[in-house]
C-alpha cells in the first residue's frame, strides 16, 4: 500500500510538471494570436472572447486570419468550425476514461483540445485506476486554459502599441505561424498531397471568388481525398 | 459584425466538442469519417498558408512575404521552436522592406 502510494506521488508529480511545461509551450502561441488578433481588427475583449470561450488554437488562428484576408463573418465562423471538427473526435476519445458527468463534463468538454487529449492518452489508461490519464487530461486542459489566456491578453495589448504590422512583417509571421502548425501534421505522402492540393485549390480560387471562400473551397480536397483513401483501405 | 463572428465561432466550436461527448462512438468510428476528420486541418491549414502568402485581396502577388515563409521553411527543417519560426519569417521580411530590396 505504501509502496503504491509513493508510486502515485511520484507519478503525479511526473504528470503535473509535464502539464505545466505544456502550458508555457502554448503560451508561445498565445502571444503571436493576441498580437495577431487585435492587428487584424478585433478589439482586445473580443481577441480575449475567443481564447476563453473557443478556446481552440487552430480555429481561432483560422477566424481571425480569414477576416484578416478580407473574407466576410460568415466565411470565417464556418473556416473555424471546419477546423474544430477534430476535437469531437477528441472528445468522443476522452469522455469514458474522464467519467465526468453534469457540470463537470461541460467543464472538460470545452478543456478538450490537442494538447488536452494528447496528454490523457499517453498515460496508460489503467495505471492507478485510471487516475493517471484523468490527471493528465485535466491538469494539462486546466494549464493551457490558463496560460494562452494569459499569454492572448499579453498579446494583444502589447500590440496595440506598434504602429504599421506590415513594417514589423507580421503579415509574413502570420504565414509562418499557420505553417508551423501545419507542418508536424504531415506525417505521409497523402497528407502532402492534401496539403499541397489545398493550397494550389486555394489560389487557383483567390481571383474568382471572394476571399474567405478560396480556403473553404480548399477543405473539399480533405473531404474527397479521406472518402477515396478510407474506401481504398477497407 | 465582428462580434458576431466571435460568438458564432465559439459557439461552434463548443457544439462541436460537446457533440463528441454525446454521439454513438460508431460514428465517428467509420473510417471514412475519421480520414476526413484527421486531413480536414491539413488543407485548411495549408490554404491558409498559401493565401497568406501570395494572396493580396484577390490578387496573386509575389512579395517581401514568400522569402519569409522560405526562411521560416527551413526553421522548420531544422525543428526550431514555433516562436523562432514566427520571429524569423517576421525579421526576414521586415528587413527586405526597411531596406527596401520588396514590398
């Protein structure tokens, strides 16, 4: 019993540093998305409004980078939904190892990210009856919830002191940013096919239809590809 | 408007995370819904990149951004960290404009 214990202990505070370490990883982020939020029109509680309440890093980035390309509301809500059709898959993943039920799964539902989910599915999931995985899962959702907003509000009000973004190259960071997210996800030669694919539908799109449309155009490649690919591996 | 966008979004964007707490797994089980799901991100993300940097309004413009996005390619072969690859791209292509070598 002693000896479990410690056991615990040590792997607690293993899964609690882990956790940590994650959320000033992300902080990073958070900073570019305050900055970049409020340089492309949001003001700062509206840059804030969506750390807190989407609370999503690639739709936010996603939202934020359509208006700033020109593309109407419209177009940028469904670009962030398309974009966080990933985490339902996330939470359909997570939700009968947490065993949360009432409050507490609307709570850890909006703490359900990549991160989040990453985290509680490296555990094993029945170490300690399952409590590694359900601490993993919320000590990293509560510490990233906490430092991209912190590091969103950093963001944004330092960057509405800085005159022309364009002299800055925030235009080109905002590129860069996007690409960094979406390099690690290309793992095979489909993937870079989609990648490329999107990217080639998108400007072949730009001079015809208004922006916004161009990169939701682009989504139908995703959507064509996995309806070919999955039917060829079945 | 732009509140409105805000709002929408996130609403979104929580139905979505609550929607896969709720639904039968075998939905989102299928394979082909699942394929979707995982490349939907990767044209999203990769359109993103290409309008971000060759697109100007509705024009195709070849600017100070695609060195930059060159530079942050190669951060990224080497596996900098994300904040290097952003502070690079944004270095490269506000010192071809202080210098006045792009627009």
């Amino acid at each position: 019993m002693n000896a479990a214990l410690t056991d615990w202990n040590a792997a607690r505070r293993q899964i609690v540093g882990n956790a940590a370490s994650i959320g000033f990883a992300v902080a990073m982020y958070g900073v570019s998305f305050g900055a970049l939020g409020t340089t492309t029109g949001l003001t700062i509680p509206q840059t804030m409004a969506l750390s807190l309440l989407m609370f999503t890093g690639a739709s936010q980035f996603t939202l934020v980078s359509t208006l700033a390309s020109g593309g109407t509301a419209l177009t940028a809500v469904i670009a962030s939904w398309l974009m966080g059709t990933r985490n339902a898959a996330y939470s359909m993943r997570m939700t009968p190892i947490l065993k949360t039920s009432g409050p507490g799964r609307l709570v850890a539902v909006q703490l359900t990210i990549d991160e989040s989910t990453a985290m509680g599915l490296a555990q094993d999931e029945d170490a300690f009856e399952g409590r590694a995985s359900r601490l993993a899962f919320w000590a990293t959702g509560l510490s990233v919830y906490l430092l991209w907003n912190l590091a969103t509000f950093i963001g944004a009000i330092s960057v509405s002191a800085i005159g022309d973004p364009k002299s800055f190259g925030l235009d080109a960071a905002i590129a860069a940013g996007l690409f960094a997210l979406v390099w690690p996800q290309i793992k095979s030669r489909t993937d870079l096919s989609v990648a490329f694919g999107g990217a080639l539908i998108a400007l072949a799109f730009t001079p015809l239809v208004p922006p916004g449309i161009p990169v939701l155009a682009a989504a139908m490649v995703s959507i064509i590809v996995g309806w070919v690919t999955s039917r060829r591996i079945t | 408007m732009m509140w409105f966008a805000v709002l929408a979004g996130a609403a979104g964007c929580y139905a979505l995370k609550y929607v896969g707490s709720v639904i039968p797994a075998h939905i989102l089980e299928q394979p082909t819904v699942k394929r979707i799901v995982l490349l939907l991100p990767i044209s999203l993300l990769s359109a993103l990149v290409a309008v971000q940097t060759f697109a100007s309004s509705q024009e195709l413009v070849l600017d100070a951004r695609v060195p930059a996005l060159a530079a942050a390619t190669v951060a990224l072969k080497f596996k900098s960290p994300f904040i290097f690859v952003v502070l690079i791209a944004a270095a490269t292509a506000a010192a071809l404009r202080y210098f006045g070598l792009a627009v």
